[in-house]
C-alpha cells in the first residue's frame, strides 16, 4: 500500500509539473495584470490540492503522511529534469495547431457566413435606392404626363370660360371681384384670430 501510495504521488508530483506548465504557457502570466494572476494562481493550486487529495482518497482512504509530500516534491523534480523541456515543445507544437486551427475555422466563418450576410446586405440595400429612385423618375414622368393631358382636356374649357367672361358685362366682373375679395379678406380676419389665440 505504502509504495503503491509513493509511486502514486510521484506520478502526482509529475502531472502537477505538467499542468503548472500548461497553465503557465495558455494563461500568459507575463502579460496579465498582477491582481488577475493572484487570483488564477490560487484557483490553480486548490485544483490541484484538490487532484492530490483524490488521488490519496481513491489509493489510501486519504492518509496524510509525511512522506508524501516527499513525493511530490520527488515527482516534481524528476519531470523539471527528465520531461519538462519534451513537454513544452510538445505542449508548444499543440498550441500552435489549435491556435491555427482557431484561426482557419473563423476565416472560413468569415468568408462563409459573414462576407455573404455584409454582400446580400450591401446588394439590397443598393436595390431599395435603385428601386426608389426608378419609382421617384417614373412617378416624375406619370406626373408631367397626367398635368399635360389635363391641361389639353380642360384648354378648350377655359378659352370658353376666358370668351364668356370677356363678353360679361363690367358691372358683373366687378361685382365678382368684390365677392373674390371679401371673401379673402374673411379668410384672413379668420386666419388672425387663429393665430392670435395660438
């Protein structure tokens, strides 16, 4: 039990090794600020606290002993003097393999998805101004056209009304234009009182 507990814990020793060079390597210590690292730091050592006493509950039941800690210690060393360099270049390669990958996987998202979204975008926008401005020059057109037939239907209308009013007398061309001009000038009594009150 004692050496199945000592080999058991110098194996902890190496992947706690390990791990801190995993953290170390994907946290980028270096690069983050002092009170986020302390944080990290602790979080990390209760993980592997945590490792280290389910391992001795699974093994021993969870006895402490000195010798343990020994072990740890022994495990540690052995991987800083025999693994650690194959581990990192190995751990190294790996990153930069997701780290590729990562990034091929969001430039096919981009060309895939977003490049079409910001294409079909731009395209309806430009068709909505199209659209717009085609129904502005077309209604443009309708207009002058239906104004012009208008005035060619009711030209005939007027020269009728121009050569009966031209042979009223003057008397009745003077009585409607006082009508006209009473009637303005009640409109813009009216129209003062509104603005008045407002």
């Amino acid at each position: 039990m004692q050496f199945t507990t000592l080999l058991a814990m110098i194996g902890t020793g190496m992947i706690i090794g390990a791990c801190f060079d995993t953290y170390a390597h994907i946290f980028n210590r270096s690069e983050r600020h002092r009170f986020i690292v302390w944080i990290a730091d602790i979080l990390f050592w209760v993980v592997q606290a945590l490792y280290v006493f389910y391992t001795l509950l699974v093994i021993n039941n969870g006895q402490v002993r000195l010798y343990i800690f020994f072990s740890i210690l022994c495990g540690y060393a052995t991987y800083q003097a025999l693994f650690q360099r194959i581990y990192v270049r190995l751990l190294k390669k790996i990153i930069h393999i997701f780290v590729t990958l990562y990034r091929l996987i969001v430039r096919m998202f981009y060309y895939i998805i977003i490049l079409p979204l910001r294409l079909l975008y731009r395209f309806c926008i430009f068709l909505f101004i199209t659209t717009c401005h085609v129904v502005l020059s077309v209604g443009k057109i309708l207009y002058k056209v239906i104004y012009g037939c208008i005035q060619f239907l009711l030209r005939p209308f007027i020269w009728i009304g121009r050569f009966i009013w031209e042979r009223t007398p003057f008397r009745f061309q003077a009585a409607v234009g006082r009508f006209f001009h009473m009637g303005k000038g009640f409109f813009l009594k009216v129209a003062n009182t509104f603005r008045k009150k407002g």
